[in-house]
C-alpha cells in the first residue's frame, strides 16, 4: 500500500485516530457487537466503526486515509486473530451509502489474494438508508453460522423475512 498517516491508539485502547495534512482528525474503533443466530443465541462480533472530523477546508481526496484505514482493519485481524469484522454505515448525516460504497471498494482493492469474503446487507435495507458489511476470512470454520447470524439479526431489526436476501 502506498503511504500511509502515523497513527496512535485511542485513549480507551479501543482504535486508532490519526490526522490527515489537511488537518482532518480520523478515528477508528472496535467494539463487540451481539448478533443473534436463528435459536436467539447470541453470536459475538467485532465491529469497525471510522469517523472523521474534517476542518473547514473543502474535502480532497486523500491515498494516504484509505491506505491508513485499510491497514488499521486488516492488521485488526490479523493482530487479535479474528475471523469475522462487523461494518455498520453510520448514517447520522446522509452518507452511509457512499460510506458503503467506499468500504466495499477498498475491500476489493486489498482482497487480491481473495482470503477474505464480504456479506452485504440486502438492498431493501437500502432503501430504509441502512448499510452494513460482514467481512469473514475464507477459512473459518464456523462461517456460515456467522453470516446466518448477521443476517438474522438484520431481520429482526428491520423485519424482512429471509427470502427478501
């Protein structure tokens, strides 16, 4: 990956923030996550969230934040051995499909090796401004439970039924 920002952990140990040469503060953060399987278990997760407050300048485009970003997440993985990271698009100011849009792409962009899979939420979850991404490494063995889960849980909180997939 091309360069990328020096970044420090948060002060609750719980991500990473960095500021961009534009002044731009990004933070990026874990947390657990609940979903439930279709017996109403509970299956835990790793969610990944990223916000940025950006200064007053006009937004440029930026390498160096999608190489940082990506480079947090998948050394996420690699660092705690985890098998499955939860995206959810935070759409407080009307963005979350472009935020969406952005994550997916830059999911493409370092999966060459292909050693991981994205699950997406449906397109009906769309239309009611919800994006969400599951990311699961190829090998983990209970894979298709997880997604059966994060699908599930997205079911019952929006209330589609499984065929609407």
């Amino acid at each position: 990956m091309s360069g990328r920002y020096n970044i420090s952990p948060t002060k609750d140990n719980k991500g990473y923030e960095f500021i961009t040469s534009s002044g731009s503060k990004y933070l990026t953060y874990f947390t657990e996550f609940i979903l439930t399987d279709s017996n109403y278990e509970e299956v835990k997760v790793i969610s990944v969230s990223f916000i940025c407050s950006r200064t007053k300048v006009k937004y440029v485009y930026d390498k160096k934040v999608e190489s940082t970003v990506v480079s947090i997440i998948f050394d996420f993985f690699k660092d705690v051995n985890q098998h499955s990271i939860l995206y959810i698009c935070l759409n407080n100011d009307g963005s979350a499909r472009g935020r969406g849009i952005t994550f997916s792409r830059w999911f493409n962009k370092v999966n060459v090796v292909g050693n991981y899979e994205m699950y997406k939420s449906s397109p009906k979850y769309a239309s009611l401004g919800f994006y969400s991404a599951l990311i699961v490494k190829n090998d983990y063995t209970l894979k298709q439970y997880v997604i059966s889960a994060y699908y599930h849980t997205i079911d019952i909180h929006w209330g589609l039924s499984d065929e609407q997939h």
